[in-house]
C-alpha cells in the first residue's frame, strides 16, 4: 500500500511532462479532461493513503545524495503534517483546475497553463511528502519556479513579466537563508532527515537552534510573504486567477508555515526563535490588514488578505499551537481559494478587477453572490463558519501566551472583517457602475465554487478530531483556558468582527460613501511606501552600482583589455607584413643576416 504514496506525486507529474512534450498536439477538450483528472486521482491516492497507512510509514524509492557524511534517501514520508497537506493541497488544486477549464478556456496557452499547473501541484506534494531537507528543498524551489511561471503566465504585458521576475528575486533573498539554514543543521548533526533532527533537536544549543531556526524562517518569509519579504505578492496578481487561489490558499505561500511546524522541536529548543515566529506573524497581520482596507483593485484585497492570515497562522505556531496554525491553513485554504475563485468569476463576467466600476451585481450573479459571502463569513470569523474555529483558537491560544499579540490579533480580525464586507458591499450592492451586461458563469467554474463554500462551513467542525489527529506527531500541545475566559475572548473577537461589518455596511450602503482619512489614507494607499523605500535602498544602489561597474570597468577595464591585446595583435601583424616585401634579394639578405648574427653570437659563446 506503501505505493499509493508514489502515485500522489506521479500523477501531476506525468501530467506537467506529457503537456510540456505534447500540449501543442493535443485538443483543448482533452488537455480539458486529462489535466484535472490526473490531479483528482492524486487527491484520491491521498485519500486512499489517509485510510490505509500507518503514520511514520516512509517509501524508499532510490539513494539519491551520498557525499562523505551526507546520505539522503529519495523517499515520502507519510505522517499527520504530511497528510493534511497533502489532502489539503490536492483536493484544492483539483477544484482549481476543474474551474480553469472555464476560466482559461479562449486562452491561447491553454496547454502550457495546465503543464504550469500540474508542475505547481506536484512540486508542493514533494515539498509536504519529503522525508528530510534537501528533498524539501527541490520541491521548495519548485513551487517557486512555477510561481515565477504562472505570475508571469503573460509575458507579453510588462507589468506580468516584471511581477514574475519580483517573485522569483525576492524569493531567492529568503531561499539564501534558507540554505544556510541547512547548511549549518547539518554541520552540527550531520543528518539533514526530520525524524533524526526532531528527535535530536536538544543536542543543539539554545544558541545554535536560533540561528539555525532563523535562518531557516527567513527563507520562509520568502516563501510565505511575511514581513520584510512579503512585497511579491500583491504584484504576483497579474497572473489569471485561478494562480492567485492556487498559490495562496493551497501552495507555496502555506510552505513557510509547514516548514516551521515541521522543525517545530528546533524552535522550541531555541526559544526566541518562536517568539520572533510569533510576533513577525501578528505584525504582518496587522499591517497587512490595514493596507487591505484602502484597496480598490479586488485581488489586491484578496492578496493583502492572504498575507494577513498566514500572519495568524505564524502567530499560531509561534505561540506553540502548532495544531491551531496549522488548523487554520487547513480551512484558509478553503474559504481563501473560494475568494479568488468568486472575485475570478466576477472579473470574468466584467473585465475588470476594479471594484469602483462595479456594483449591483447581487441579482445577476447569485451563486457568485452566495459563495463570495459564505468565505467573507468564514475569514471574517463568524461563528458556524469555518474561520471562526481555526481564528479563535489561535486567539485563546495567544492570550494565554502573551496578551499583547492577542490583542493585536484581535484588532486585526475586526480590520479582516470591514475590508471583506467593504469588498462585498463595493462589488455586489448598490448601482452598477461601468457596466451594463453581467452574466453568472458556467457550472464549471461555478460547482467548484459551491463545493468550496460547503468546506468554508463544515470544515471548522472538526478542530477536536484534527487536533487529536496531529497529537501523534508528539510535540503537538495547547493550553487550557477556563470555560468563562474562552467564552469571554470568543465574544470580544466576534463583537469587533461585526463592528466590523457593520461599519462597513454604514459606510458603503447607507452612506454609499468611501471612507478618506487624509494623510492616513494616503499612507494605507501607498501601501507605507515600502517599495520605494525598498527601491531607494537596494534596487537604484544597485542598478547605479551596475551601471557604473559596466561603465568603468566591464568597458574601460575588461573589455579594453580584450580589444587591446587584439589591437596589439593587428599592429605587430602589420610591421611584421613588412618584411613581406616579394622579393628574393631581400629575403636572401635577411638570411645573410641571421647566419652572420648567429656565427658572432656563436663565437662569443652565447650559443
């Protein structure tokens, strides 16, 4: 049965290799049924693997690295973190490709999308099923690889071409860390497998396990979009947008929050690293949230959005609730690819992403109406849907850990829930604005969408099993807090949440007015201008850097040396053709000459 773990991972990648060799070949109804299919059989080898496999059992498919001390084993490990996301990851993408079909279906690169895909989709199960680092690693830079592919999908607008070339830079930075992260686990204990590191995470000094957790935590910065490196992907919106729910509810952006639960021993050797986990995520959250509040592009919402919840999931797992952040990757994943799945159903109807030109559009896209507010119901965590499990427990949980980021995490869920219902106000309320014909989308796009609300509601409902679930992984505990504190803080969280919503109600229904703080609002639109700080203090030093060194010495030095010698070369050719006169007489008397310069040195005892 152990083999049922290697058909996870073969399926989408027979499926990214066929399109890529054949794709042009193929018809675009059979690319439309092969592609997800092979992603739906993964999702239910998965299945078939979360019924019938014990944890811990690992498929050894061949040595793969061995190079003096470093021994590393191609193989998938198969435990409760990997079963959860590896469900989680398949399950989802196979909603998203079903609902490409329809979203992508007049786009010339039909084929070459859906390679994209399943390449996406097979790197993040390597990545979840990877039993050590540096198998982790490959499906870490894959799932980046195809972020920088799928980002960029249209390479033709400049502004696509130069979001995917931000992600994939801006991610290298992290992935720098990364390595090195690795790099010194593995001088220290000179095995780079989870089992052999968690179980010897004590050995390393407190000292060490902060660099080593650090180093580590900033590739997933990268990875995750998590203060300072979090500035790709709002830009990573200029792919279509089953990529934005691809890459932010099921992949890549959850790979940060995995990595760390998985190595979670070696943070809570250290200590200061959880802290720094715990509190990156909520002031990410924060910020985030607060940017989310002035958007006007529908993705941008959406994209800040998720920043902010992986924020919470951080916070979650910094605070040593590993089972609660990871909880809530599970039902964001849900509620989040519902989102971009909704507002893509809104785009595709109005060709445009800019909610000031929409408006009105409850009566003619109901399914789109309905499932976008279940998700805005789930992430704003309201009680019943699914958000509201996986959010306050993370709240209880941080309470009891520090009351500073339980409140910060608190004001967020309230900022959460205006910046959803403004969105929804903006989008589905009120007069059209800039549009005449809308039309709800085909039950392609839409039976995926409503499948996704359903989970946006049930999920929630089983913490308790989830949570004893990942109990066997043995590191995995949560604080008990007195019924009356629960409920007192599950009442403060749900009493912002529908402030919240009914600001944003009074604010864009009743008064159909938007909200402009001067100097404030200029700030939150501007996004804190950290792109152009970030462009003053890297990107012009620099490119004038580069300009000058190309300038200076690629030119001056370099390249007149090359064009020098060759210089050289041609004038000594030219006073040696001289000698080239044609004539017998003068080659004769250079002959002479030799033969006389040769006796005189000969006779002098030089020669």
């Amino acid at each position: 049965m152990k083999a049922l773990l290697g058909l996870i991972i073969l399926f989408p990648a027979f499926g990214a290799l066929f399109f890529v060799l054949f794709g042009r070949l193929l018809s675009k109804k059979l690319i439309s049924w092969l592609s997800p299919s092979l992603v739906g059989l993964s999702f239910i080898a998965s299945l078939a693997s979360f019924l019938t496999l014990k944890s811990g059992s690992m498929l050894y498919l061949f040595p793969w690295l061995s190079v003096g001390n470093l021994h590393v084993d191609f193989a998938l490990l198969w435990d409760p973190l990997s079963a959860i996301m590896t469900l989680t990851v398949s399950g989802v993408a196979f909603l998203i490709h079903i609902y490409s079909v329809g979203y992508m279906g007049e786009d010339p690169g039909f084929a070459r999308y859906f390679a994209y895909l399943n390449l996406f989709t097979f790197s993040m199960l390597l990545l979840v099923l990877s039993p050590n680092l540096p198998m982790m690693f490959v499906g870490w830079e894959g799932v980046g690889l195809c972020s920088y592919l799928l980002i960029g999908f249209w390479f033709e607008k400049e502004t696509a071409a130069n979001a995917g070339k931000k992600a994939f830079i801006v991610n290298r930075i992290g992935d720098f860390g990364f390595l090195l992260g690795i790099f010194l686990l593995f001088t220290i204990l000179k095995d780079l497998n989870f089992s052999y590191i968690n179980s010897h995470a004590q050995v390393l000094s407190p000292a060490m396990a902060t660099a080593v957790a650090l180093l580590l935590f900033l590739g997933a910065t990268g990875k995750s979009a998590q203060i300072p490196l979090y500035i790709w992907l709002p830009d990573a919106m200029e792919g279509p947008t089953p990529v934005s729910a691809l890459i932010h509810a099921a992949t890549m952006v959850t790979a940060g929050v995995y990595m760390v639960s998985r190595l979670f021993p070696v943070y809570a050797r250290s200590g200061f690293a959880l802290d720094v986990v715990a509190w990156v995520g909520i002031i990410t959250a924060f910020f985030a949230a607060t940017i989310a509040l002035v958007q006007n592009d529908i993705k941008k919402v959406l994209a800040y959005s998720t920043i902010s919840q992986i924020g919470y999931m951080f916070a979650g797992v910094g605070v040593g609730a590993v089972s609660a952040g990871m909880f809530h990757l599970f039902t964001h994943a849900f509620f989040k690819s519902l989102l971009f799945l909704a507002a893509g159903s809104v785009i595709h109807a109005l060709g445009t992403q800019d909610m000031r030109k929409m408006g009105g559009l409850r009566k003619e896209m109901p399914v789109t109406f309905w499932v976008f507010l279940i998700a805005a119901l789930a992430i704003s965590g309201i009680p019943g849907f699914s958000g509201f499990f996986s959010k306050d427990e993370i709240l209880a949980q941080a309470f009891a850990k520090s009351r500073a980021i339980w409140a910060i995490g608190v004001i967020t869920a309230g900022l959460t829930a205006f910046y959803m219902f403004r969105l929804i106000f903006m989008t589905f309320y009120g007069k059209p604005k800039g549009w005449q014909h809308a039309h709800e989308s085909p039950p392609v796009m839409t039976v995926p969408m409503i499948i996704l609300a359903f989970f946006s509601v049930v999920a929630g409902w089983i913490f308790a099993a989830f949570h004893h679930f990942l109990e066997g992984l043995g590191y995995v505990r949560l604080r008990e807090l007195a019924p009356s504190a629960e409920h007192i803080l599950v009442a403060v969280s749900v009493s912002l949440a529908l402030i919240g919503i009914g600001v944003a109600w009074w604010v864009y229904v009743r008064r159909e007015r938007g909200l402009n703080f001067g100097i404030i609002y200029r700030v939150l639109a501007g996004k804190y201008y950290v792109d152009e700080f970030y462009d003053i203090l890297f990107v012009t030093p620099y490119t004038q850097g580069s300009r000058v060194i190309n300038r200076y010495f690629d030119k001056g030095i370099i390249d007149g040396a090359v064009e020098g010698s060759g210089k050289i070369t041609m004038e000594g050719g030219k006073l040696l053709s001289l000698l080239q006169t044609g004539f017998i007489k003068d080659y004769g008397l250079w002959m002479a000459a030799g033969v006389i310069l040769a006796l005189t040195l000969a006779i002098r005892g030089v020669l």
